[in-house]
C-alpha cells in the first residue's frame, strides 16, 4: 500500500476533528499532549502521561536546522571519493522522575514533504535506551538518512512518544504542513498516512554513534 498521499487543506482537517470532538493546534507552532489532572490537584510532568514519570521538554528536527553533515573519521586507510552528504536530526530533551528506568523507548514519526511530487510521506522508527537514572537534560536522538531526505522531501514536522513498560507516558510534536498551517494534534495518527517503518533510525545505526556518546542514553 502506498505510503504517500496529498494532504487535505486544513479546512477538511478541521471539520472532520471537530466532528470527533477533537480540536486544532491552533496557532501554536509545537503540540504539546498535556495529561488530564487527577483528582485532588494538578497533574505533574508537563508533557507527561504517566503521573509526572517523563517530562519531554525540547524536539526538534524541522527543515535546515535539523540537517547534520555525515561526520568525518580520520583513518589509516586512504580516504573515500564520497562527499559529506546531509542527514535529519531528530532531538528530544527530557527529564525522568524514577532513580532508574529498566528500558524507555521513544517512537519517532517524521513527515517529509516532496515539493517536486507535492506528496506527504510519514516515516516511522525507534530508539529503547536502558538503564536511565533520574535526572534532567536527558537527551535521545534519531536520523533519516540523506538518501530518504533526496526521494521524500524535507522534514515539515516531527512527533515522539514515550513509551515505559507498554504505556505511552510522554507526548511531544513540532511542525507544520507545506502551507505553514498548524496540523492537527495527533496528525501522525491519520488514517491516511500509512508509516513507513524502519526510516528513522536510532543513533547507534549511524555514522554518529560515537560522536558525543556520553551526551546520550545507552541505546539497548
């Protein structure tokens, strides 16, 4: 099944939502998923959806401040022909409230638009990190590859879920679409947009695995 489509205006979005119940971003350039208070008070952890245990704080990755030149070893060997070549950078900055998570996994989506095709493509991928003390400044990343930037397009926006022992506990997005119109809350959940898995990879898949390694989680 094809995995691109034409995005509908933001008209069509906004009737089908309101339908639903659920309503637009709005103006606001991030998405921000906040949880519903429990009885008795606030709830805690911002973006968080698991009692205050995940705040996400920063993602990024839209257009040319997500883009990342291929880094350069120096070897032994005599060097290659290729050209650095332009990758994606998906960040996101958290804070996480247990003295120790087991494993924390954070489910990356992407949307690149093509403006030779003006098609929308939604790509998909996974970073698990293991062993996550507590603390703030955490950070995960994740890449899409130069070559997939070259066929689908730039990065319009980018979305994350956490996910801790079954249970999505965190959810972050940033973006808009190719009319620089806000998209809908949870736009990567559109029935439409059929993900393609295994497009966005986790750092250890990538040239950058050991650029700055201590600055990130370890990667299961």
């Amino acid at each position: 099944m094809n995995s691109v489509f034409y995005w509908p205006t933001i008209a069509v979005f906004a009737s089908v939502l309101a339908v639903s119940g659920v309503h637009d971003a709005g103006a606001q350039n991030r998405v921000r998923m906040e949880p519903r208070p429990a009885a008795g008070g606030p709830a805690a952890g911002g973006a968080a959806t698991g009692g205050g245990i995940i705040r996400l704080r920063d993602l990024t990755g839209m257009g040319a401040r997500g883009i990342v030149r291929t880094p350069v070893y120096s070897a032994s060997v005599s060097g290659g022909r290729a050209t650095a070549l332009d990758w994606a950078e998906l960040t996101v900055q958290f804070d996480s409230e247990p003295e120790w998570i087991d494993e924390l996994s954070f489910q990356y989506f992407a949307l690149l638009y093509s403006r030779a095709t003006r098609e929308y493509t939604l790509l998909k991928g996974a970073a698990t990190y293991v062993d996550v003390a507590r603390g703030r400044g955490h950070l995960s990343s994740a890449f899409i590859r130069p070559n997939t930037l070259a066929r689908y397009g730039e990065v319009l926006a980018v979305a994350v879920e956490v996910i801790l022992k079954g249970e999505t506990v965190g959810t972050l997005s940033e973006g808009k679409n190719a009319e620089r119109k806000p998209l809908p809350e949870t736009w990567w959940k559109n029935e439409k947009l059929i993900p393609k898995d295994g497009c966005i990879l986790n750092r250890a898949q990538t040239p950058f695995a050991f650029i700055n390694v201590d600055d990130y989680e370890a990667i299961k």
